[in-house]
C-alpha cells in the first residue's frame, strides 16, 4: 500500500469531511423560497443545487471501495469520521 504525503492525507481527509458533511444540506428545501427570492434563482437552477449534494453522495459512495482497497478500511473509515 502506497502511503499519502501528509499534504495527500489532508485533502483527502478534507474531501471525506466535506462529503459527509454534504449530507446535512438535504435541508437545502426549507430554505428554496428566501434564497429564490433574494438571488433571482429559476426553479431549473434551484433544483440543480437541490440535486449537488446527492450526487456527490452516490459519486463518494462509487469512490468508497477503491479508497478502502488502495488505503485499507481502517484508514478510510479513520479518515472518514476525522
């Protein structure tokens, strides 16, 4: 197994938190109308924000196994909950 430089290991570390983290904006729907009415946003933009969060869930979901192959699951699942 390759080791990461310590650089590596932040950004990955980084990416990891970011995605989980992405989880918490499913609640992006209470907040659509004062954004829409502030910024303009047409229903089509909106729900391409809307659908971000999603598609770096299952797009992490994709990367999951190979992180875990390439650094062990130990340290995917150390690096996930930093």
């Amino acid at each position: 197994m390759k080791s990461l430089s310590n650089t590596g290991f932040a950004l990955f570390g980084a990416a990891l938190i970011a995605i989980s983290y992405g989880l918490a904006r499913f609640a992006f729907g209470l907040f659509v109308p004062p954004i829409r009415a502030e910024l303009g946003l047409t229903p089509d933009v909106i729900g391409i924000i809307g659908a971000l969060p999603l598609i770096s869930f299952l797009l992490a979901t994709l990367v999951a196994p190979l992180s875990a192959d390439r650094l062990g699951a130990r340290n995917t699942a150390v690096s996930a909950q930093s």
